[in-house]
C-alpha cells in the first residue's frame, strides 16, 4: 500500500540516537553507528522523530510499504521492555560480557597503574570554569561510563589532558553552558569527547559542539566512541 513513512539520510546521519527515545514504536534502531528504520510496520508515519534530529536526516515521504501494525509493534516493545530497565532507552539494555580471568602470578606480576587525573573535582557540574588547570591544558571530555568500560583509559586518553566527566542521561543539566565558559575564559589547545556507544551519551558530543560556536573558537576536537565491550569502535 501507498503510505507515509520515515526516510533517513543515512549520510546526513550522525548515529547520535535521539530519534530512538523519540520513537514510541521501535521502529528505529542504530546499526553501524546510524539510524536505521528495522521494519516498516513498526512506523506509523507520524514523524514523531524528526524533531529531535539536529541533522535533518529525517523526512517523511509517500511511497509503497508495509501498513502500520498496531499489534506487531504491541509486541515488539513488550519484548524490548523485558530487555532494557523501565526507562525503555536502550543505553538500559542489559548485556553480559565474558572476560578472561589472569591467574594470581600473573596479577602480581603487573605493575601498578598510576592515575593520570591531574585536578580535582572533575565532574562537569562541579569543576570552576576560571580554575587555573584550565589554562592551555590538553582537555578530555568523557562520560562516566568510559572508565569502567575502556581498561587503559589513564594512559590512552587522560595522560597529559584535563579530565571532566559527566553523564547526559543522569545529570539534569545543560553541559553547554560550563562548556562554553572553559573555552571563553581558558587558552583551550584541544578537547577530545570520549563518549559510550549508547545513543544518551552523544549528549556529550553536541555539548562540545554547541560550546565550541558559542565561544566563537576555532579549537581541535575529536569525538572517540567506546564500545559496551571495551573497545574503540570509531575515532
């Protein structure tokens, strides 16, 4: 049948997941890193998502397709509501991972980590942004949840870097409005946002970016993507 349905640009598509939250059908899911509609019954047409794309990779057209299936999508999300905690957002979804166990001597033969944090406090509500730390550091925004997922996180991303933290999903504040204050009072060389793979924490990223046009800077910046396993699954 003829109908309306969601079109994404996949190239205008920055995985950031907002359309996902905003979707009360299920319809969209990220895969690869982008939005990505999984079945045509699931969407209404209604376009409840396009709002929420800072991209514009979102448009509703009229074209031949499943019809909307109110009990396919009953369902769908019955079965997403067992796998993800009540809030329904699929940053929730439980995952197990296996892990390799080293042995006691191999334990007692590693030495000991040392921290790279260089100030204190380090979470974005906190931290002052006139704090002398501040002045021409290195700085390495990142999510809590990075720490505990990505081992080797002191040498690979927060040596010689200033490091605030924050979660876009927990904290009930706008980042952008510290962010901005940093850079506009501080000689800021570079700022790299290392962020989860789950679709919340690229609140962290646009955070940066709303920051870096307020405070009129032309500054270096990066954005590093950590998988729920613990890897770097986009730089």
């Amino acid at each position: 049948m003829i109908r309306k349905i969601v079109k994404i640009d996949q190239e205008k598509c920055n995985g950031c997941g907002l359309c996902i939250d905003a979707c009360h059908e299920g319809a969209l899911q990220l895969i690869n890193g982008k939005a990505t509609l999984v079945s045509e019954s699931y969407c209404d047409g209604l376009g409840a998502c396009l709002p929420e794309c800072p991209m514009g990779a979102i448009s509703i057209e009229e074209r031949e397709a499943q019809p909307f299936d109110e009990e396919a999508v009953k369902q769908h999300m019955m079965q997403r509501r067992e796998e993800t905690l009540p809030c329904g957002c699929p940053g929730t979804q439980v995952r197990s991972m296996e892990r390799s166990v080293n042995s006691p001597t191999q334990q007692q033969s590693q030495p000991p980590v040392e921290s790279q944090l260089r100030q204190w406090p380090c979470q974005i509500r906190l931290v002052p942004p006139n704090a002398p730390y501040f002045r021409n550091a290195s700085l390495l925004v990142a999510a809590d949840c990075t720490a505990y997922a990505y081992a080797n996180i002191h040498q690979d991303f927060m040596r010689n870097k200033v490091t605030i933290i924050g979660c876009p999903k927990l904290d009930d504040v706008d980042y952008s409005d510290k962010l901005t204050d940093i850079l506009k009072y501080n000689d800021i060389k570079s700022i790299t946002v290392l962020k989860m793979e789950v679709p919340c924490c690229s609140g962290l990223a646009y955070a940066v970016r709303d920051a870096l046009a307020r405070s009129s800077k032309m500054i270096p910046w990066r954005v590093v993507t950590i998988s729920i396993d613990g890897k770097v699954i986009e730089d």
